[in-house]
C-alpha cells in the first residue's frame, strides 16, 4: 500500500478556510507543486480521430480527436487487454458513432455488429471476462476508509487525505489512486461519471468484448455502476461527441446511416506522433485533498452557503497537458 | 397539506419486486392510470424558439423549440414573477445563447448585457428578489419526511410514498408535488438537475432578475443549491441546447459573436398557438413511488446488482405530451 501524505499541519495554522476570498477548486489545482501532477504513460491513452464532419470541416487545428485514458490494475484489465489488442489490429478504423441519447451516452463501434453477415470479425485472442471483474477486492482501501470516517467530517476544516463522500450508491465513494470509486466493506467499484467510458454488452451474463464502447454525456448513470464495465475515461476532446446531434431511434441510435460519425482511426498513445503529455493531479496528494473539500465546501467570494458535501462526479480528478 | 395516497397494499400482494422480469422504470411509467398525469397550464410554460442554425436549417418540422415549465408555488416565485413580464415585453425577442460550457451549462440573455451603453433595457417593475428565497420553508415536508425514513428503507418493497432518497448535499431529498427538492431540518429548495433551468447573476448579494438565463446540460451542479435561483425545467426540446457547439472563450461563452445562436422569441405557453398539451406524472401517486423505487433498485433483466439507492437527479419527474 503506497503511504499518503499528512503534510496539512501547515493548514490548520492559516486563516480559517471559510474565510473570505477562500481559493476556488480551481485556483487550489493551479497553484499545486510539479510533484503533484502524474505523467499518463502514451500506452495507457486511446485516441480516437473522428472523420470530419458533415460540412467538411474539421476544426481549425486538425481533426476532431478524442483522447481517452484507460485504467492501471486492479480495474476492468480483462476488458482493457481486449481493448489494446482491438486498437493494436486497427479495428476500429472505418467503424462509426452510431448513438447519441441526450442525458446518456455517446457510444461507437461496428455498425453492422447487430447482422452476422456484416458483422466486422473481431481479432483473435480476445478473453470472455466473468462478471465479478465489474468489482474489485476492497481489502487495501477499506482500513483507510475507515480510519478516515471515524476522525473526519466533510466540512471540517483542515481537510485531510482522503475525502470520503457520502453516496446514494455506495456506502462511501472516494477519489483514489487517480480514479472515482464506489465501496463497500468488501468491493470497490469505478463509477459511472460524465466522461467515463465503458464496454456495451448485451444481456447477462454477456459482459462485451470491448468493441463496442460509449461515454457518459449527462447525469452520471451510477445504476449502471457494477453492471457493466468501465475502462477508462476522456481526457481531451470530450465537446466532439458531447455536442453531436441526438439520434431518434430507440435508445438514441441514429436512424439515417448517414448521420453516424465514421470514425477515422483508434490508437494507443504510443502509436501516434506528436501527441502531447498529460498529467493528472495525484489523487493521494495535499493539494487534491484541498481541491476535493474546496469542492464540497464551496467559499470563494461567488458562492454564500456552502454545501457540506459533493457528490463524487463533482470532483472530478484534474488533467492537464504537461506544461 | 395535501393527503397522499397510501394505496399500495396490492403491491405487496404481487410477487416480489426482485422477481426476474420484473418492469423496467419506463415500464412502469407507462402503465399509470390517466388519472396519475397532472396537466401543465400553458401559462406555466415558456415557449423558447430558436432562429434557423448556421445553414439555414432548422428543423424537419419547424423550427428548433424548447419548451420550459415554470415551478409553482412556493419555489422562486419573485423571479418567476420577472420572466412572465419579461415575456410578456418580448424582451428575449432577438437575444441569444451567448454561453455554452461542457457538462455545465447553456445560458442565454442579452449578448450587450456587460456593457452599459449597449444593454436592452429592462422593462419597468421588475422586483429584486432576497437571497432567502433560494429556499422555501420545509414545515409541511418536514413531518412527512421523518416519518418515511423512520420505517421506509430504499430497497425494501414495497415502495411506499414518498421515497426518500440519501443526498450527498442535503439532510434528504425527494420528488414531491413535481419537483425534485432537498431539504433540512427547516428549509427545503429545488435541486440544480440535468435540464434544470436557473437565473444568472452577479456577485452576492445580487440574485439576478430573471433576463438572464441556464440551463444544466452535464453533471448536476448541486453546489450551486440554495446559491442561485432555479425557476423551472427544459421538458421538450433539451437537445436544441445540449447539443450546441462548445464555446471556447472564458466560462465556455462565444468567442466570435457569429457563434451565437440567435433566440427568434420567448413567450408564456398562452401566448402560442397551437402548443401542445403536457403533463408531469404525479409525485404524490403510487406509480411515482414504484417508478422512483424502480430507478433506485433495477431490477430489470439487463441488470445484475441493484443499487440500492438513487440519486435524486436520476429520478427525474416524467414528462409527456398528453394523449
């Protein structure tokens, strides 16, 4: 188990955090040490090039790409092995987005999966993951957990590391380790946020290959949280599928052909050239500690009751592009 | 006060409601009785018509409409009070949607608003509302409350009325008479949902006038409860907004004012000829309790673990066109 930083004494010292003119979430991550911020290896990154649009436009610096990070161990690996071999093979390129249902999700892949005579083959070697894969072992967070929850309270200043979020789904939630999970005494779960990205199945015990991927564009649908598998999340370019059209079929697919977005190509990071650094802001660090209580205790000059608490969606983990 | 059904012993009767098979949310929406729907006044609509987009189109069937429902009584009425005169002035008449954020809002209004020499005029009588009416007073929910969760539980059926949900910002929350709402001890206030629709303002003790106007289009926003005023819901046409192209300037407005999308007129559902009838499913009604139980424990075949639990924003209140 990595050792979290108790570095907060420093805090309780300075002027009250519900003082006026308190820093925003926002300035709290700006001023954050170089050591907060955690380099996103190129390998763990998915980037989607989407075909330009309907008018021919792109955008002005180039196509419209997306950039998704995939999770480390112990989350959703089965799925995510079948996921680098499918970008490994180039599979997805020339396949579509073929769903948008406002207030749900964006979802791609293989138009013609539903017929099995157009139906793209899937390259070999794929595993079938059992469904218990929708969860982990708890076992390393839970003594923090509750080591935490008994000396804690959100809203109490000096916030200490982690912040712990009372949750309708679980029995807490927590950002760890770089990631939204859900727990309770046994399991930990990633969850469903704006952004996420997970595997479309059909009926259990099917638990999908990874071929068929969407992304989260509204209300966090935390129902579908251990029922189906995450994988990772956009980073960079989520607006290009957030604004497109809204399909009117069933479920949002879109029932012209002609209106699903071709998908140019899907690689691995670190097949694709010139593709800046991200970083994300470590989740086991003071900063994020602050950043995370500024989110649930809202006191910077716009805001005049604070809140007493945040739902994990709303404090989402800060990316950036390597200065 | 008004008396809730309690007529629910049937269900209890009926076999278990984890049963495979068992109906869907939507499922069970649809199968409410006429006398569960609660007809909208058109005088309680704002009727929000978009100029044709970039290429001149708009859509199929006319142009791009968006329709709102105004809260009752006792929710914000002093701003819900300006809207109506706003309207009635077709003082939104040739604004426009100046703002458009990712996973946060859509806000229109007067582009011209920031520079004095440039802003439309307000029209005479406007009132300017009081920070304490972000909330309302919780007296008649408050009973009600305490004796649901003294012995309901999520997930225990059969549902009964009114299903009280864990609230990461709030003691509580809870659909009722329309609306969802949280609540303390003593106050109780509209929550900032997906759709929801709220006044912009500037810094406190300014609380807006209503000329100035959101709508959620990501994550709930719940931070902004009891700071802003919500003054009611998109329930026709969200995807007019949702699916606009992100602004790139600070705060996610348009850079470039050709950006801007152009607003033909805003006007009270009396006003329009030929709107449709819409109507709310009753909060108070047993399909409500089974719908909200239904969204908070999925027992449908798609899924495997129920969530025990919901967050209010994924229990909206549904909306239809009347038959």
């Amino acid at each position: 188990m990595k050792t979290l930083p108790i570095a907060l004494a420093a805090l309780a010292l300075a002027a009250p955090a519900w003082a006026k003119d308190a820093p925003s979430p926002n300035e709290i991550v700006d001023a954050a040490p170089a050591s907060d911020w955690v380099t996103i290896a190129p390998s763990d990154l998915l980037v989607m090039d989407l075909a330009p649009d309907h008018d021919g436009s792109s955008t002005s610096s180039g196509p419209r790409r997306v950039v998704i990070q995939l999770m480390p161990p112990p989350f959703s690996q089965g799925w995510i092995g079948n996921i680098r071999k499918l970008a490994q093979a180039h599979w997805w390129d020339g396949t579509a987005i073929t769903r948008v249902q406002d207030n749900y999700v964006v979802q791609w892949g293989d138009p013609g999966a539903e017929d099995k005579a157009k139906a793209r083959p899937l390259p070999p070697g794929l595993a079938t993951v059992p469904e218990n894969e929708y969860s982990s072992s708890a076992s390393e967070i839970w003594p923090i957990i509750k080591s935490a929850t008994e000396h804690d309270a959100i809203g109490t200043p000096p916030p200490t590391h982690p912040v712990i979020l009372k949750d309708p789904y679980a029995e807490a939630s927590l950002d760890w380790h770089g990631w939204p999970v859900g727990t309770d005494g046994g399991r930990m779960w990633p969850v469903h946020c704006y952004g996420m990205v997970g595997v479309g199945r059909d009926m259990p015990p099917n638990t999908g290959s990874g071929a068929e991927l969407y992304t989260v564009i509204g209300q966090a649908p935390r129902h579908l949280d251990r029922n189906i598998a995450l994988v990772g999340r956009v980073i960079e370019g989520m607006e290009y599928l957030s604004s497109l059209p809204r399909g009117h079929g069933p479920l949002g697919f879109y029932q012209n052909p002609e209106h699903r977005v071709p998908i140019a190509s899907i690689r691995l990071g670190n097949e694709v050239s010139g593709l800046p650094a991200y970083q994300y802001l470590s989740t086991e660090s003071g900063t994020f500690a602050r950043y995370a209580d500024a989110r649930a205790n809202r006191r910077d000059p716009f805001f005049i009751v604070p809140a007493s608490g945040a739902d994990i969606c709303n404090v989402p983990v800060p990316i950036r592009r390597a200065p």
